[in-house]
C-alpha cells in the first residue's frame, strides 16, 4: 500500500511513481531528494550482501570475484542504467582489484567515457561524480562523528558551486536532514525494504506501512518548520570555474586562517555576482502560448508582468483520461527567474484574467516570495480570479490610470484602463514608461477598442518597444495603431505550433509596412534587454 510501496521501488529500483509527487516536492525543496538517488549506498548494500549470501554458501572468493561482474549489469539493468549506479558499480568493481583512491577515481571517468560517452551532459552524471572525487579527496582523514560530521560540511559546500550551476538554489538544512536521514535510510529502511520486498512474493508485510506514514508526517513538519531555499542564482562558466578553484585552494590551505579568509571573501563575491547581476534587464520569458515578462533594475528591485499559463480545454474528460503534469512556469518562468537569483518579486502585475497570462499564478507565489499583486479593478468581478487570488495569500492592489511604479530610475506608468469594466479584454492594464534609452509600451491583452481609447486618449505617444497584445493575433495591433505608435521593435510571445495560428499573418504584414523589427519566443526564445545606460537585446534559450 502507499506510501511504503513508494520507498520501496524508490530505493531499491530508483522508480518514484506520479502518485509521489507531493513528497517529492517536500524532500526537494528540503534538498534531500538524493536520498532517493541510487548510487553508491544501494550499490555498497546489495554487492556486499550478493558477496555475504554467495560467501556463506561456500563460494571461494577466486569465483566470487567473477559472478560479481554479471550481478552488476543485471543491477544496472532493473535501475535503468542510471550514470550514479554505473559510477558507483564500477568503483567496486575496481576495487575488488586492488585499485583504490584516486587511481580508481580516475578509471572509473575513464572507463564511464568508454562505456556512457554523454554521462557529463547530464546532472546526474556530473553530481554522481564531484561527490564521490570530494569524498576520495577527503574520506582518509579521522574517524568517528566528528569526522562524519566534517565530511558532511565539505561534500555540502564543495558541490554548492555545481548545484548552483544546476537547480540555483541550496537548502541549507539539507546539512543536517542529509547527516540525520542517511543513518536513517542507509541502516534501517533499506535492509528492512529489502526484506519486504522478497518475502512479498510469499506474503506482504503491510502491517509496517504506519512506519513510512510516521516518516512522512515527520516530513511535513520539518518543511512547514524549514525556511525557503536559499536562491543562489545559476553561475555562468567562468564563475563556476573561479568558485571551484576558490573552494579547492580554501581547502588545501585550510590552516593559513588568513589565506582562507582572504578566499571565504572572494567566493561571497562570485556568489553576490551570480545573485545580484550589476546590470538592468527587462525579459519577456518563453513561456509557450502564454505571456510573462521579467523587469529587474541594477538596485535589485524587481517586477513582474504576468505569470503564463495554459488556456483550459473545453472538452470534459473522464477522472481516469487525466495525465500528470508541471505547469508552464515549473519549466520556464521559475527556473529563468531561480536562475538569476531571483527570490523576492516586489510587485507582480497581472494585466487580465485570462489563462495564458494568470493561469500559473499559485505555482509562482508558492516558489516566491511575493511583495504585492497588482490587478485592475474590473478583474475582481471575476470570481474565480478573485478565488485564486485569495489562494495566493498575498497582498493584493488594484490600479488605476495615472499610477505609476518607480524602476530603473524612472517609472512605468498604467494608460489603461481608465474606467472599470466587467472583467474583460477592455480592462486589460497598459503599461508605458521610458526606461534608460528606450520607450516601453506593454499592451496587456488589449483588442482594438481598446486601442483606438489609447490613442485618443494619448496621441503623442512615443514607442519604441512595443509588446504585441493578444500573442500578435488579428484583432489587435490595428494598420491605425501600429502607424501613429511606429515601434523600432515589436515583441510577440506566442507558444509554438499553437491551434490558433497565431501571430496572424495580417498582423506580421503590417508590422513589416512600418519596418518594426519583430522578435518572436516562439523563434528566438526568451528575448531579453540588458544594459546600464542603453539596452543590448539577446535571445536566450
């Protein structure tokens, strides 16, 4: 029964099913999902215990030595030929040879080459293998807790740079949840899994399940006890490289107290960079047939405009034809925003109600902490917008025109709507402001109405950027609009291959009328400004 028969095929097969899926977000966010990760405790559990049963039986260690190598590929196999357990396998075997420390290291990587040439394009290939090159770097020295203890700072802060490089983020209470859960899993649920998991083929043992419905409340609790992980932001190479070689060298002249204070200083530095990037941006993220774009200033304030989603299909479907799946913004929108450090968003503009611009609102407040949400006054007529923002239990604010929001020294300032509506299209908000060389217009999802309110409401509006409304569809950015506005640069989010054919070729003919340059998430990926004094535009994937 679940949850035991989770742990079960997840330590000894490396299979979490999607029915795991709240405990996997718990263990995640308290950074000790690795537990769940085969390599080298399953690994050491099963071929010593293999060479134990074979032992007893009276096998001589000559022919035990050789019945090792097909037990091995047979434990790959049913573990999915995972990169960790081919890494872990493959230093025992080599072990039973006479090689050890760093000999076997090195034969290990060589042979992983050979045998799984892309291992280092994967996470858990390159994770598998900077820990156990720490742990042969660090395992000879002393015994005891107190050494464990040590071991366990200086696996957790010299891969820091590479789970950074990876997830941008650290729980720092992974420290010692891993220090105290390993005993746990290593010496008690392991063997005591695999005993239940042999004599389930005569009769299950479901009478132990109240144990992992025990560790799974103690679970709960921690992480309602734990803080956030803390948000890193992802280093680009040449930071990775610095921190690595920084981490190394505080290590080997861990006894020059002023040499290691002197490098303890430089790695804040390289962390403080990766956080806190010193430049402006403003990023209108790929986020499929949805809309979301980021605004970051060089002080740090920052500001979001939408947070995607998916439009919800008319078609009813039966309780057992629904799918499990991650929002848009678990793939796109959170790890962009994780990746730049991002840990605090201090006001969050929802422009309208549709889904494709609020459907992943609660994933966002959940993964972030969220200052203010900002809407307009006639979204909250809509109930079930007003529903899921009560969800979020957040501070929410609605604008009006004439609003304006300070960033990048400057500020943006709501044009739209100027009277509350019902809730619809024409109570989309509209953004405008000059920020640093370039004028900004967001549109929302504004139809051509109102289009004609805004430009004759505002007839000398100066547009340098325009943001397409409506993903670039037939009843927005009008011949009327797009003349008078004659935006440099036009941006367009829209998902690929998307049913409704959009951005509508009407529209891409009359932007080309004006010679507005166009750049589409669908072709170029996010599409992101960066600058201090004046804007650089590139596309990131």
């Amino acid at each position: 029964p679940d949850p035991m028969r989770n742990y079960m095929t997840g330590l000894l097969l490396g299979h979490l099913d999607t029915d795991f899926k709240e405990m996997n977000e718990l263990y995640s966010s308290l950074g000790i999902i690795h537990l769940f990760a085969l390599s080298g405790m399953q690994v050491g559990f099963f071929m010593d215990g293999f060479k134990k049963l074979l032992l007893r039986l009276g096998l001589t260690q000559e022919k035990l030595k050789w019945l090792t190598y097909p037990f091995s590929l047979i434990y790959a196999g049913l573990t999915g030929f995972s990169a960790s357990v081919i890494r872990s396998l493959l230093q025992k075997l080599l072990a039973q040879h006479g090689v050890k420390g760093l000999d076997n290291f090195a034969l290990t990587v060589l042979v992983l080459f050979i045998v799984m040439p892309n291992f280092f394009l994967t996470a858990g290939g390159v994770l598998s293998c900077a820990y156990a090159f720490i742990l042969t770097m660090t395992s000879k020295e002393g015994e005891g807790l107190k050494a464990i203890a040590r071991e366990s700072l200086v696996i957790s802060l010299g891969i820091l740079p590479i789970l950074s490089f990876y997830f941008a983020e650290f729980q720092p209470w992974s420290i010692l949840l891993t220090f105290v859960f390993s005993f746990l899993f290593d010496l008690v649920f392991l063997p005591l899994l695999s005993i239940l998991f042999v004599f389930s083929f005569l009769y299950p043992v479901i009478q132990l399940n109240f144990i992992f419905e025990w560790l799974e409340g103690m679970i709960r609790l921690v992480s309602q006890v734990a803080s956030r992980p803390l948000v890193f932001g992802q280093p680009n190479a040449w930071l990775l490289i610095l921190l690595l070689i920084s981490l190394a060298l505080i290590y080997d002249l861990r006894k020059n107290i002023k040499r290691v204070a002197g490098f303890s200083l430089l790695i804040t530095g390289l962390f403080f960079l990766t956080k806190h990037p010193l430049e402006n941006e403003i990023t209108m993220l790929d986020v499929g047939q949805g809309e979301s774009i980021f605004l970051r200033d060089v002080t740090g304030k920052t500001i979001l405009i939408d947070v995607g989603g998916k439009a919800e299909s008319d078609k009813k479907i039966e309780k057992w034809q629904e799918k499990t799946t991650t929002s848009n913004a678990q793939r796109t929108l959170i790890p962009y925003l994780k990746s730049r450090g991002v840990a605090k968003i201090d006001q969050l503009i929802l422009t309208n109600t549709d889904k494709e611009h609020v459907g992943d609102l609660l994933e966002v407040t959940k993964a972030f902490h969220v200052g203010e949400i900002l809407v307009s006054k006639g979204s909250l007529k809509q109930k079930q917008f007003v529903a899921e923002l009560q969800a979020t239990q957040t501070k929410v604010r609605s604008m009006s025109a004439g609003e304006n929001l300070p960033i990048f020294g400057s500020q943006l300032e709501v044009l739209y709507p100027r009277k509350i509506g019902d809730g619809g299209h024409e109570d989309s908000i509209v953004l405008y402001g000059k920020l640093l060389d370039k004028h900004f217009l967001f549109t929302g999802n504004l139809e051509e109405k109102g289009e004609k309110d805004l430009l004759k409401q505002y007839p000398d509006l100066e547009v340098d950027v325009l943001k397409a409304s409506q993903h670039g569809s037939k009843k927005s950015s009008s011949s009327a609009f797009l003349e008078q506005l004659k935006p440099e640069i036009t941006l367009i989010s829209v998902g690929k291959n998307n049913r409704t054919k959009l951005p509508h070729q009407e529209t891409l003919t009359r932007l080309e009328t004006i010679n507005s340059k166009v750049y589409r998430t669908d072709q170029q990926g996010a599409i992101r400004f960066k600058g201090w004094n004046s804007w650089k535009i590139e596309s990131v994937r």
